[in-house]
C-alpha cells in the first residue's frame, strides 16, 4: 500500500508554488495567529489593567528591576484591583469554553464541511474580544463570561481545521501543510505579546482589543472569499493540482459522513496514546502562555515593554523549530522511506524530553534573567518539533475521522489549561520556582 501511494505522489505530483493547498495552509495559519493572538493579549494586558502590578502576595518584583526608570504612560483606561485568584479565574477561563466545542466541532466539521465552521469559530471569538474593554468595566464576572464565550468559538478551530486538511493534505505532505497551518500559533503568541506591551505603553489596554480585533475581521473576510471545503469545491484549482491531491486520497478517506465507530474509536490504544502525549504537552504549553508576562514582571522585574519582548522569544524558537521540523519529517518519510509511526514517535519524544530537561534547569536559574530566558526558550524551542509527532499524528491513524479524534484528544488537552493558571496564581512568593516544578512533574508523571 505505502509503495503504490508513493508512485501516485511520484505521477501526479502538483507543485507548490502558488498551489491552492499551500494557499489554504498560510490562509488557516492567518486563522490560527488570529485565534492566538485573541488568546494571550490578555496576559500581557492584564500587567497594565492591574492597580498593584504585582501579583504575588503584596511584593514587588523578587530580583532587581531591569531597566532605567521610564516617564509613566498617559493612562486613560480603567485598572482594576483584582486579587491573584480572581487574576489566575480570568486567564483560565477561556478554556472552560474551549473545552466544551472540542468533540462537537470535530462532528460538526465532518457531516457539514470546515471551511464555515472555522471561519464563524474565530469570527465569535473576534467579536467578543472587541467587547471585552466594555465587559471588563462591567465587572470580573462579565470579563470572564466574554471568555468564555470566546473559548466556546475558538473550540472548533482545531477540530474543524483537522478534518479541512483530511481532504486537503496528500499523506507525504501532511507534516509540511499542517506545520504551516498550525504555527500560526505560535506566530501570533510572538506578535501579540510583543505588540501589546508596545500598545499598552503608547496608547492603553483597550486597544490592545480593539487593533488585533480589527486584524480578525479583516482575515475573515479573506476566508469566506478564498476557501472551499474540499478541492473538489474548488473554483480556483488547478486541473492537475485536484488530480493529485484526489488520487493522493482515494484511499484514505470514508465515503459516507453519516457513520461514525464511536466503539472502535474510544477502544484505539493508538488513539490514547495521543491523548497522554497532548495532555502532558500543553500542561506546560498552556501555563507558560497565559502565566510567562506575569513571571516576567513580578519575579524577573521587567517593565510592560520588555515584557512583552522577552515573553515572545521562546514562541518564536517554537515556531521556527515546528517549520523545520515538518519539512524534516516529510524528508525523512519521503526520500529515505523511513516509516511513518517511527518518524511521529521520534519527534513526540524530542518535543518531550528536551523541553523538560529545560525547564527544570530554569527553575533553579534564580534571578539569573539571562538562563531564565535561555533555558525557557530552549524549552518552548523543542517542543516546537512534536507539531510533527502526536500534534498531526489523527489524520495518520484515521483520516476520516481526524476531526473527531482531535476533538477527544484536545479535550483532555485543554484541562491544563482551565487548572494551571488557577493554581500557579494561587501560590506564594516561591511562584517563580513552584510553577516550572509543577509543570514538569506532572510531565513526568504522565509521560514518562
């Protein structure tokens, strides 16, 4: 079977160049750097929506300030004197939502096509962060509501965009497209972190909303003009491009969208394998995330620019190891015939180990600035190289159902990231410490 497919791909292969599968790939990782930076700009805006910008336990920052004092900023928007659990709610509540349109957007996306459902996903998340400066001077409750909401929007852009690329992604591509597609991640963590301590300073927290919303609107508009479900929908296409990614295909995919082995698929040993290897992944993923700006500020003490500069690092390390890393993988299946699962595990362990070892030396670089921020974006680096292993691993097991599976497993995924930054805020000084131990036992514990 794996020889008669790589002769297809040998026959019918269609270039890259201006190809509509690559446009679908920057297109969905226009979406997916949209949908994050939605997601962290709070974190980094929380520093400037705080009356006490220190978080931990009524200190100031634990190590010596990093910079020359600075003239205070024209501050016309309304702070806020929350306290660190009310803090640690507000940043997890996103995931309360997320979680709930994980296995339902996978569903969804099968039977009625992803292209909609991902486009309206990130258009409410969009829309709600443009109400998020109104919610907030509602009260702490309504933030957390709006985020909410915005977690059950963006909740199907995995799943949907999962069962996009099913029919989109010949198997000896699928680790290049993906990557492409989904480091769109870590692209807008790079850009929002950086890009609202910059706002925050020369204008105030509630553009921070308002300009990364008004970037969202504008990609949905893009979207709805240029994507179709499937090549076969394509008007844009190429005779030779939809022949190619079809016979790609012919193979691989469920005729019929009705049927779905429920049975089968909880019983997969393959399938909650991915479930442990995503779980243990984002536990750190998600609290460096919404937690990094904070640990920035009261422990390493760096100003509300900096801040922002220096939290985006380890996610651009991620994104250029998760690039190279799919280029590698489709490398090694493609041109030294190296077999697909072995490819999977041996990046799901590199994007494992390395960023463990990592983060375990960083807890224990004190106020050491410079190892903090070199061992927390060695980290980050790594983990960058599983976008090529378990990240992509449901379109190899199953592609019919690809949507579905990561519905379940990002389900699962998602629970660091709904308890993490509530229990990291609620620790004492030591929060500098305590949190990179926390994270990395429960890696251990689970993974190893």
């Amino acid at each position: 079977m794996g020889e008669k497919k790589l002769k297809i791909q040998k026959i019918f292969v269609s270039p890259a160049c201006c190809s509509s599968r690559y446009g679908l790939a920057f297109l969905s990782c226009y979406g997916f750097f949209v949908a994050y930076a939605l997601r962290v700009n709070l974190s980094v805006a929380m520093v400037d929506m705080l009356k006490n910008r220190s978080s931990v336990n009524n200190s100031s920052s634990v190590c010596p300030h990093h910079s020359i004092p600075v003239p205070k900023h024209n501050h016309t928007a309304s702070v806020y004197d929350w306290d660190s659990e009310t803090q640690g709610w507000i940043l997890g509540s996103f995931f309360y939502g997320y979680i709930l349109t994980q296995i339902p957007g996978g569903y969804l996306a099968r039977k009625y096509g992803a292209k909609w459902l991902f486009g309206i996903g990130i258009l409410c998340t969009v829309i709600f962060t443009l109400l998020t400066p109104v919610a907030t001077d509602l009260g702490a409750g309504y933030l957390i509501a709006v985020r909410v909401l915005e977690g059950i929007g963006e909740g199907v852009s995995y799943p949907a965009m999962h069962a996009m690329w099913a029919s989109w992604a010949p198997p000896l591509e699928r680790s290049r497209l993906l990557t492409i597609s989904y480091t769109g991640a870590q692209l807008g963590t790079v850009v929002a972190l950086p890009l609202s301590g910059q706002i925050c300073f020369y204008l105030d927290w509630t553009y921070v909303f308002y300009i990364f919303g008004a970037v969202g609107l504008l990609w949905f508009v893009l979207w709805a003009y240029f994507v179709s479900n499937s090549p076969s929908l394509h008007k844009r296409i190429s005779a030779d491009e939809k022949t190619y990614i079809m016979a790609s295909l012919k193979n691989e995919l469920s005729p019929t969208t009705d049927y779905i082995p429920w049975t089968s698929i909880l019983k997969s040993l393959p399938l909650w394998a991915i479930v442990v290897a995503h779980f243990s992944y984002n536990w750190t993923f998600y609290t460096l995330l919404t937690l990094l700006p904070t640990y920035m500020n009261d422990i390493l003490g760096f100003s509300i620019q900096q801040n922002g500069m220096l939290s985006a690092l380890p996610y651009l390390g991620c994104w250029l190891l998760a690039l190279l890393g799919g280029q590698l993988a489709d490398l090694l299946r493609e041109k030294y015939l190296i077999r697909t699962v072995i490819v999977r595990k041996a990046f799901t362990i590199v994007g494992m180990v390395g960023p463990a070892v990592f983060l375990v030396a960083a807890g224990y670089t004190g106020c050491n600035f410079v190892l903090a921020i070199a061992f927390l974006t060695l980290s980050s680096s790594l983990g960058g190289v599983s976008a090529s292993g378990f990240n992509i691993n449901h379109l190899d097991i199953a592609p019919s159902y690809a949507g579905i599976l990561l519905g379940i497993t990002n389900s699962f995924a998602t629970i660091p990231g709904m308890v993490g930054p509530v229990i990291a805020r609620s620790l004492t000084k030591s929060v500098s410490y305590n949190l990179l131990h926390l994270n990395i036992n429960v890696k251990y514990f689970i993974f190893m």
